[in-house]
C-alpha cells in the first residue's frame, strides 16, 4: 500500500488539507473528524480501508493543517462545512460514498445525508453523537476547546492530551504519540498549544441551532450505522435508542471502556466499521 497523499485544493475559498489513501480505487469513503480534531485521527482506519477504497480526510477549516476562517462568526457554522464538503466531493470527482463522521463529523454527516448529499450517501457512519446536545457536555467540552492552553514542551502537551481525551478509549503509546505529533502548533513566542484556532467555538454561540438535526436525520435515506461509547456523556441512551426507531433506523452498537468517542482505532472497533460499510 502505498504512502497516503496530502492535497490542499481551495474549497468555498479557503485552503483544505485533505488526505487520500487508496487513490485509484472505484468506491470512496470520507472521514470527517470531531470539534477539535483533525483527519489524524483517522490514521488506523484509513489504512484499513484502504485495500477496499479510496479515503478521503478532510481538516475541517480552522484545524489541523488546513487554513483559519476568514469571519469565523460565519464560516464556522455548519452551513459553511457543509458547503466545503460539497465542494470537496466535486473536487475529487466523487459520486457516492459512504461516510464516517466521528463526533462533530456525524452531526454534518447528519445533515448532508438528511440534505445535499442525501442522493450520494449510501452508508452513514456516526460516532457518538445524537441530533440533540445534551448541555453538561457541551459545557464540558467548550471549556477545554475554547481555552487550550500553552506549553513549554511536547511531553506537556501529551500530558494534557491523554487526560482530555481519556474517554477515547484504549490508545497504545504510539497511538498518543502520534495524537501528540499531529495536534500541536507553535506560536510567536515558540511555545506550543493546540493545532486548531479556539474561536471554532463560535459555533455554538452563533449558530446555536446546528445540533438540532432530528428533521435532517429523519430524511437519511442512508444505510446507518450508530456507535455509542458505553460511558459516553455526549450520546446519551434515549436519544440513541429513537435514533434507532426513526428516520434511518440506524444499527446501534455500544463500544465497551469508552467515552466520547470511541477513537475507532483497534481492532474490533475497526472491524466493525468496516463489515459495515461492506453491507
């Protein structure tokens, strides 16, 4: 298998990082990673599937090495990453696909497969998200997203890594390692902080509708698949459960020792994304 390939085509006016393993391939997977993370995370998956597809992984705008938003009280709003995804999956010729989403990645999955890309999504992938929010985890989560903090050496900043992110699941050492390598940006003054821009969060403050989706995920005419962390305070049970008895139906399958999110990183979460995505 070859090396994946790092492309930077300008979508809706803004320069995107997106990786492409399995290039070549019929059939194509896209990848869209959480709030604060990047198509890194996808690393393990990726390989996987790429004997079988080509995948694409996106950096939303305002992370990882993709560029900032220009009015980021705008362009960090669904509307605008829903434009950008449209935009990429003409770039790259696709057709149909199926999609994974992890967190924030599923609710636009949501959206596009309950809208614009409802005719090209043939199987939906959501990873610990509901079409409703339930606010102590918000609150939670735009308390370490919208402050990250800075620090002198990467070994703090993996440090603060692994307990943010210690719902993730079971992540090996170079799996933290890599978490570490692929989330760290240098300031002016070389220290180091987080890889994203903080005022992602504006989101949440401008457009505090986005995550309300059960209309979008009623219209999914997409095979679903819905994976819960088993601790997950983001996902919570009922709204999983009526996720499974409206719109899609989706297949509900509860991932052990995690919370939000399962880091779709081993062997039996791998396995099961991909039988699925197989069907």
């Amino acid at each position: 298998m070859g090396q994946p390939l790092l492309h930077f085509p300008i979508l809706e006016g803004h320069e995107v990082a997106v990786t492409e393993w399995g290039a070549g391939r019929s059939a194509t997977v896209v990848l869209w990673h959480g709030l604060a993370r990047s198509s890194a995370d996808f690393r393990d998956l990726a390989e996987a599937l790429a004997p079988h597809y080509r995948v694409l992984a996106a950096d939303q705008i305002g992370r990882g090495l993709s560029q900032w938003a220009r009015d980021p009280a705008s362009d960090y709003s669904f509307e605008s990453y829903g434009r950008i995804a449209v935009a990429l999956c003409d770039h790259f010729g696709v057709g149909q696909m199926r999609w994974v989403g992890t967190s924030m990645g599923g609710a636009l999955g949501v959206r596009m497969a309950g809208g614009p890309l409802r005719d090209r999504i043939t199987h939906l992938v959501i990873n610990d998200i509901a079409p409703e929010l339930p606010a102590p985890a918000v609150e939670r989560i735009l308390a370490y997203v919208g402050n990250p903090p800075v620090f002198d050496t990467m070994a703090e900043l993996e440090g603060w890594l692994r307990k943010a992110y210690l719902p993730y699941g079971h992540l090996s050492e170079a799996q933290w390692r890599h978490m570490a390598r692929t989330s760290f940006r240098r300031r002016d003054d070389g220290r180091i902080t987080a890889h994203y821009d903080p005022k992602i969060v504006q989101q949440f403050t401008g457009h505090p509708r986005d995550y309300d989706q059960w209309e979008d995920y009623e219209r999914i005419g997409a095979r679903t698949l819905l994976l819960r962390g088993a601790d997950s305070d983001l996902l919570l049970p009922d709204p999983a459960k009526r996720m499974t008895e409206t719109g899609p139906r989706a297949t509900l399958v509860t991932v052990p020792a995690c919370g939000h999110a399962p880091a779709l990183n081993v062997p039996d979460q791998i396995g099961r994304v991909r039988d699925f995505l197989a069907s």
